[in-house]
C-alpha cells in the first residue's frame, strides 16, 4: 500500500473537546442551536483584568479520567484533553490501536496543531522556582512544557509508532496540520494519520498579555455569552478559548477495506504568507485570498461550486472586515451567494486549534445538512456584507466547502473539504 499517490485521503473519525460540547455528538448539537460555551473565567482569578470571560471547556471533562493523578502534576492541561478527543477518533473510526498489531501501530502518524501547547503548565512551573519552591515543580518542567511532546503524549497514550509531529504556526495550526497530514497521506508515507488541533493557554500571563494588546473583549464581562460577536458591528474584541478537535484521515482505499465510515474528503491545502506585520493582516487580503484560491485548485475545484466557508471570524475589528474583502477577492461574484459561518462566535477563539474545530463544524454541515450559525450577530458591520448565517442555523446540502484560517505572523492556510460520495 505504501508510496501509492492519486487517492482520495478522507476522514474516518471525529473527536470533540469544546467549550459548548464535550462529545463530537455535543459539539454538533451545540453549533445547530447556536449555543454559546463562552463563561466567567474559572481557571485564575481574573477579577483585576479588563476582560473576564473565555470559552473555557465545561465540568463534564474530568482530566483525571485521561491522565492519572501522578502523571497529571507533570503534564498541562492540554494533555488529557487531546488525549480524550484522540481516544473518541479512534473509536469513532474503529481502529483501535490495542487490537493491531505493531506493523500497523507503525503505520499509525501523528501531526498535531497547537499554538501553546502546554503554556499553562509552564506558568505554573516557572511560578513555583520564581518563588523559590523548586522542590515543589516537576521533574519534567521543561520536557512537558516543550510544545512539540504534546504529539509525543498522544503517541504514548496509544502506542503508535508513526512519526509524531506537532506544527505551531499560530491560529493556523490544527489547519496546517491537517493539511501536512493529506499531504503525507498522498505520499504513502503512513496508512493512517491522527491529527487535528489541541490548544489551553487560557491563563493569567497569557490574558495580562492580551489585554495589554487591547484585542480581547472587555465590554461583556456581564454577559459572557454575548462577547465574542464575529463580523457584528459592535463588536470589541477576540475572546479566547480552549478545546481539541481531533480526526482519523486515511487514503479511501484503506477506508473502504475495512469498511470505515467515510465523513468527507480532504481535497486541497494551500497556505500563503502577508510577510507583512507580527499581528496586523495587510489590509488588501490578497494573500489569504491568494491561499483559499491555490486550495481550491489544488482540489479542482472552482469557486462557484463552493457552498459554505467556516471563516476563521476572530471578532476583532480588522480581521473581520479584511477577511470579508479577501473572500470577496477569491470567490468574486459568488462571495455574496456563498453562505459562511464563524464558529468562534459559540466557542471562543482556541488559538491554534481554531482550525480543526471549524472543519468539525463543516463536517457536521455535510453528515446532518445545518449549516451552523454565526450567533451574536444583531448589528451588522456595514462593511461586513456578506451571508454570514445570523444566529440561527439553516438547512443547506453542500458538496463542497473551505475552511479558513489567519494567524499572527501574516500567515494564511486554507482547507478544501468535499462531501464524500
């Protein structure tokens, strides 16, 4: 089976960690309603901050049930989390790792999003020796807190012994990720590759610094669920998140051998560079434009047979508003036909696992034929103009769709997703 190239690469399992959902089943459930994770902060004190709220992950996931109580003092947070949405992929897509044999454990990759891996971890861990507790920090301070063993600790939860990678490119992550692993899927590299997005950084160092860039909402401290309003015209900042969205991709051939169910094809990645600012977006939008365009010929595909966008929708000022200019720039007549949503609006902004957690919400659109909503969307912003699904979902069959993602560092990488028939 190895080296063969020109087959379709799908995915196979789904598995969701979400502010609004602990469950694939959940999530999906949530998104239709357009119900909102989004919450008072929990995890520090945040009383003394300009903004108080985050889409944090709910009491129904117990981190403990993934990681036991020793280990769980030298791991973040992040850990259990991308542990427990692997383990519903693997599930969902019926392999089990313990039932095969270890040539196909050795065939079974690893190609993890995250932004800031286990950040939180090193929080604490960089607290404890600043105030002189070093014999209460763990021994593995700074192995755990390297981002790139996040994917080792998914590779030693199940035993696989494919490569183990983790890309950090910022918010698009989990969606380059996904695309690196299509690509090796096409290659014959493995016969299976785990991947998605995994991301916690809702911390109190990482929120002092997100407020001192004044890109955070602070005016919905009183109604968290109101506070992240993506393309709305009084809206006042990201809100940040948390969550793993985890999937199972294979070539269709290995799928269909097995008898897998099939949710959707992979059919094109492209990503693009602004090489314009830290954080700012060039404000023409060619280069995310230029990136959803080399996507969707990379899946042969042409934009008037797009129908739906899950757009990166950050809630911040800019972003919304050169976004909207850049899908008008990829798609030209089509933008104002094409419906799209922000899923940011129900969850928050989860860094670099953002992307996996739209192509979730897109493969929901294609298995139940909702398109999920953007919520808090009363007041439009006069200069975005475009069908952005206002709070409720609507009832659409679609074959093709693009996910799309911005993150700091002018970068841009886009997903083309097709319904599998």
């Amino acid at each position: 089976m190895h080296g063969q190239t020109g087959n379709r690469i799908v995915i196979t399992g789904i598995g969701a960690l979400s502010p609004n959902g602990v469950g694939r089943e959940t999530y999906f459930e949530a998104l239709k309603a357009g119900r909102s994770g989004v919450r008072t902060i929990t995890q520090f004190d945040a009383s003394k901050l300009p903004c108080r709220v985050a889409g944090e992950v709910n009491g129904a996931f117990d981190p403990l049930a993934w990681v036991d109580e020793k280990n769980s003092k030298h791991v973040g947070r992040v850990v259990p989390m991308a542990i427990a949405a692997t383990d519903e992929a693997l599930r969902d897509a019926k392999l089990d790792p313990k039932a095969v044999d270890l040539e196909t454990r050795r065939n079974i990759g690893v190609m993890l999003g995250s932004g800031g891996g286990a950040i939180e971890f090193s929080e604490r861990m960089y607290e404890l020796w600043y105030k002189g507790a070093v014999k209460q920090a763990s021994v593995y301070a700074i192995p755990s807190g390297t981002i790139g063993t996040l994917a080792s600790e998914i590779s030693m939860a199940y035993d696989l012994h494919g490569f183990s990678h983790l890309i950090s490119t910022g918010c698009t992550s989990s969606t380059d990720a996904i695309g690196y692993a299509y690509r090796n899927l096409k290659l014959g590299i493995v016969d299976y590759i785990v991947t998605g997005g995994a991301d916690s950084t809702i911390t109190e160092g990482v929120m002092t610094g997100f407020c001192i860039m004044r890109i955070v909402s602070t005016a919905h401290n009183d109604e968290p669920q109101t506070a992240s309003r993506p393309f709305s015209g009084n809206r006042d900042g990201f809100v940040l998140g948390e969550g793993a969205w985890m999937f199972v991709m294979e070539r269709e051939e290995t799928a269909l051998a097995r008898g897998a169910h099939i949710y959707a094809e992979v059919a094109g990645y492209a990503s693009t560079c602004d090489a314009y600012h830290r954080v700012r977006m060039d404000d023409s939008g060619e280069e995310p434009a230029r990136a959803m365009q080399l996507a969707m010929k990379d899946a042969s595909v042409d934009p008037s047979q797009v129908g739906y966008i899950n757009y990166h929708g950050t809630s911040t000022d800019l972003n919304d508003r050169i976004e909207t200019r850049a899908v008008k720039r990829a798609f030209g007549e089509h933008a104002s036909r094409l419906p799209g949503s922000g899923t940011k609006s129900m969850i928050g902004h989860p860094q670099g696992a953002c992307g996996s957690a739209g192509v979730a919400a897109t493969l929901m659109a294609f298995r139940d034929g909702i398109l999920p909503p953007t919520i808090n969307l009363a007041t439009p912003d006069p200069e975005c103009d475009l069908d952005y699904i206002p709070d409720l979902g609507r009832r659409a069959d679609i074959d093709v769709a693009v996910c799309n993602t911005i993150a700091f560092g002018s970068k841009n990488s886009a997903l083309v997703l097709k319904r599998y028939a």
